[in-house]
C-alpha cells in the first residue's frame, strides 16, 4: 500500500503544475498501476500542459523507468486546443488521440475535424498524424468518409484593375 501511496505523489508530482514543461490534469477518478507504470483519469479529464489543453472522458499515460511520461492515450470524446509553433493553433475534436511526448507526434483517430486557426485551413478525415519537429502530416480517410480539405485563397486581380489604395 506505502508502495502505491508513494507511486500516486510521485505521478502527482509529475503531472500537476502550471510552468510550460509541467502537465496538469483534473479529472473525477484517479487509478495507477505501478507494475505496468499506467496512470488512468476518468471522468471529465480536463489536460493542460503550458497553453495546449486536451479534454476527455478518459486518459492512459504511460511512464518509463523513471517515472517520465512517455506515450499518453486519450479516449472518448476528445476536443483540443494546440499551440503547435508560434503560428499554428489547432483546434479540433477527435474520437482518440495519441501523443508521444518525446518525440512531439500526435496521432488523431475516429472522427477527426481539426481547424488551424490562423489560415482559416479545416482538415477532416479517420486518422491525421502530425509530427511537430519534421512539420509533417498525413490524413487517412475511407469511401465513407474522405479526406476532405479546405482553405480560403486571395482573388487575384485581373489585368486591368486598378488597386484601391
């Protein structure tokens, strides 16, 4: 029991805080498993980490050796705000979201809708992933549900027409 006692303030050390590098979360229940080093919260999960923030029924998160967050899964009913670079905002809803905190890759599965905010740019489709340090994505869809996206480009002016300025 000491044993579990010890492994909760540790998690808790761990993942409650409010600096950028430190990650917050509230939910209704709490469970750890240390043999398996597993961390479940439930019910109404509310994650913060710096501005980023995830919302859920549920999260896994899974820790090495030394007690370091190294793959979170977040279940049911996800929607998410992500600061990705200085002008990137995602916001969006997905049915899972997985993310690998080492290497900054998030995998979006279910019904994905994601907007980045700033270019007004909507993807949707069953599975997006998303590597932050490369700057590259892929977008899986289906014949029931494609990959659809859609952005806003400027209306070029024609030959003759004066600028308003």
């Amino acid at each position: 029991m000491f044993r579990f006692v010890a492994f909760f303030f540790l998690t808790s050390k761990l993942l409650l805080g409010i600096e950028e590098n430190e990650v917050r979360i509230e939910a209704n229940i709490f469970e750890a498993n240390e043999k398996d080093r597993v961390s479940i919260f439930s019910g109404n999960v509310k994650i913060k980490k710096g501005i980023d923030e995830l919302n859920s029924s549920a999260v896994k998160i899974y820790f090495d050796e030394t007690h370091q967050p190294i793959k979170y899964e977040v279940l049911e009913k996800v929607s998410f705000k992500l600061y990705v670079r200085e002008d990137s905002t995602y916001l969006g809803k997905a049915d899972k979201v997985y993310l690998f905190p080492n290497t900054k890759k998030y995998i979006f599965s279910g019904d994905v809708s994601i907007l980045e905010i700033e270019s007004d740019r909507r993807i949707e489709g069953n599975r997006v992933s998303l590597d932050v340090e490369s700057g590259s994505a892929r977008i899986i869809g289906n014949e029931s549900k494609p990959v659809v996206m859609s952005f806003k480009i400027e209306a070029k002016k024609s030959v003759g027409e004066k600028s308003r300025d």
